[in-house]
C-alpha cells in the first residue's frame, strides 16, 4: 500500500535503507507530490515490520519495512532510493536488471570513466537488461562538485583554478558506524595515519573530474594530501564517546590536474569538534568557492540552523537527501546506464509547497 493523490505521471519508490540520511530521503519520498512510496529496504531487525512514518517520524503509511530484498523487487518500483553505508554490487545489479532505476549517494558511481573497467561493464550490463540507469548525487560530492560549478562556470572563457572549502560538524549528519567505522573519527592518530581511505581520497576528483573533461580540462593525475588533528577532550557523538587525544578532525585536499598544472581543486575539513590540537581555523558549516580566472569569484555558501543539535540532525542530513530524490524523474526517463550531472538536464524539484 503506497502513499495516496500520487500525481499522474508520478514514480513507485523503495527507499533502500534508512540511516541518518535515508531517513531523510524516506521523508522526502512519503511527502513528495509525484512519488509513490511502496516499499522500505531495513537491515536491522529492530526496523523489520515497522512502518515507514514510524522510521522516520511521519504518520503512519501502510508501507512496512523488510529485510527481504526480493520482496521489494517484485513490487516492481520504478526507482530505488539507494543509501546504504556501503555499496553491494551483487544487490545493485540485482535492482538494475530487475527494472529499477536506482538514485544513490553511493560514491562508487559519480564518473564511470573512473571506475575500474570490469566493475563499470557489470553494472552497465545490468544497466542495458533492465532499461534502466543508476545515477549518484548528493550534497559533496555531487552539487558543490558538480552541479554548482555548472553556472559558476558557464561566466568564464579562461580558467586557471577552482578551490572549494568544505566545512562540515559531522556528527549530525553521519551516523555513528559512519563515523567511527568508515571515516575514522576517534582512532588513534596511528591507527589513522595507517589507514588507506581510497574512496574517500578519489571520489572528490572522479567528481570533479566529469566537470573538468566537460569544460575541456580533462585530468591528467589527481593528487591528494591530508592531514588530521586530535580532540583536546573527550567528545559524545551519538551513543558513543571518543577520547582525547583521537581523531576529531581531519582534512583532505584532492587536486586535479590538467597539462601538469592545477585545474580543479577540492579541501574537506571535517570535523566533530572545534577543540583541535593542532588549532584549526574553521567556518560554520558550509562551502567556501574561488573561481581564479577572467571572471573570478569568491562565493560563501553556509547553512543558518544555530547551533541546536536536534535542529543541526533534522536539517543537515536533508542537504545530501534531497537532490537525489528530486533527480528521480530525469534519472527514469534518461538513456540506460551510469549517468552523470553532465548527461541529465538540470534538476529541477517538485514541490509540494
């Protein structure tokens, strides 16, 4: 039982997980105008048999929560919303073929050129057997990455560099296994230096890479340098608390370079607190761009939600859910395959007010 007054020419949805920002995405989906809510893809057993309002804080909507994936499938949806925190090919495939269009926040498939060959012709496989298209997007990567420097862009005939300053309180917008288990906030700074966070390091310049290779500056290598700074007091995330002296910051600078120089350029500084050794100079939350070339410009972006942590982690994870969701129409109707921002019109949301 979906959601009811779905629009004509409207999409059945499955929203594929429901942490942090999936919940959002479920939120978004339930109240959308043109989707239809017919399914709900959990992975804990506290969740299985649930309502999906019950999940993510809205009135009931007859549509209960599964584990059973093939269940979902053969609901037949038009597009699965995938947000797991980590990506299972075996099961993307799977929607693919099945005849589900699927929209992810998943970094595996910004640039399908990035991707490695094998991996890329599976899915796109998929892809051609289900007449369907998998697009990824999100907050950063994805708009600040992508489809943002579109305009910003559109204003130069001469580009010598693009810098983006990420600056992001983590806890409210990540869930706890991301934190701690993914991105590393309360290892030891050892334990974090060792650490070989390849998706993290690529996925940035695999997304700036589509802008660059439609502008004419395609990448010849991508560099990437980081750097971390340890909290100077214990720090609750969610349930748990990181010690002092652990990872409570860490930045990532990714550089794209074209002909040897750089082109495009993305600095991450994440954090979960602003007490840092060493001290930090960091900004609200929000994105930083300079544009250097014949029509240069320095842009402020910042998010004005204060400092309340129950407005902080209703707000922010909506900045990475809701393009994806408001891409569902041009992902549906686009040609089959792993379609980027440059290969999908502009998003446009439909909104319900």
């Amino acid at each position: 039982m979906g959601t009811e007054n779905r629009a004509a020419g409207g999409h059945r949805v499955v929203q594929w997980a429901t942490g942090t920002v999936g919940k959002s995405a479920l939120r978004a989906a339930i109240l959308h105008p043109t989707l239809e809510l017919v399914g709900v893809r959990v992975f804990s057993s506290s969740k299985d048999g649930l309502d999906a309002g019950e999940i993510c804080g809205l009135p009931a909507t007859g549509v209960i929560a599964t584990r059973d994936p093939d269940r979902l499938l053969a609901l037949r949806p038009d597009c699965v919303i995938y947000m797991p925190d980590r990506t299972d090919i075996e099961e993307v495939c799977q929607i693919l073929a099945s005849g589900a269009n699927i929209v992810t926040t998943r970094a595996d498939f910004f640039n399908p050129s990035a991707m490695e060959p094998a991996l890329r012709e599976r899915v796109e496989a998929a892809c051609h057997a289900g007449g369907t298209s998998i697009h990824a997007s999100g907050s950063s990567p994805g708009f600040v990455t992508e489809a943002l420097l579109a305009p910003l862009l559109s204003l130069q005939r001469n580009l010598d560099l693009v810098e983006i300053d990420e600056f992001a309180d983590c806890i409210d917008t990540c869930s706890e296994d991301m934190l701690l288990n993914v991105m590393g906030f309360g290892a030891s700074p050892e334990t974090f230096a060792a650490t070989e966070f390849t998706e993290r390091d690529t996925v940035f310049g695999h997304s700036l890479g589509v802008i660059a290779t439609a502008i004419g500056l395609p990448f010849d290598a991508i560099e990437v340098t980081s750097e971390f700074a340890i909290t100077v007091r214990p720090v609750k995330l969610h349930q748990a608390t990181i010690a002092a002296g652990s990872i409570g910051g860490q930045r990532h600078t990714v550089t794209g370079l074209h002909k040897g120089r750089p082109a495009l350029r993305f600095r991450s500084n994440w954090f979960v607190t602003t007490e840092l050794d060493p001290a930090w100079d960091l900004r609200e939350d929000g994105w930083r761009i300079r544009v250097e070339g014949d029509a240069p410009l320095d842009i402020t972006i910042r998010f004005p939600i204060g400092n309340d942590p129950e407005t902080r982690s209703k707000i922010m994870p909506n900045v990475t859910a809701h393009r994806p969701v408001n891409a569902i129409p041009m992902v549906c109707a686009a040609k089959p395959g792993i379609v980027t921002s440059v290969d999908l019109p502009q998003i446009l949301p439909r909104l319900a007010r």
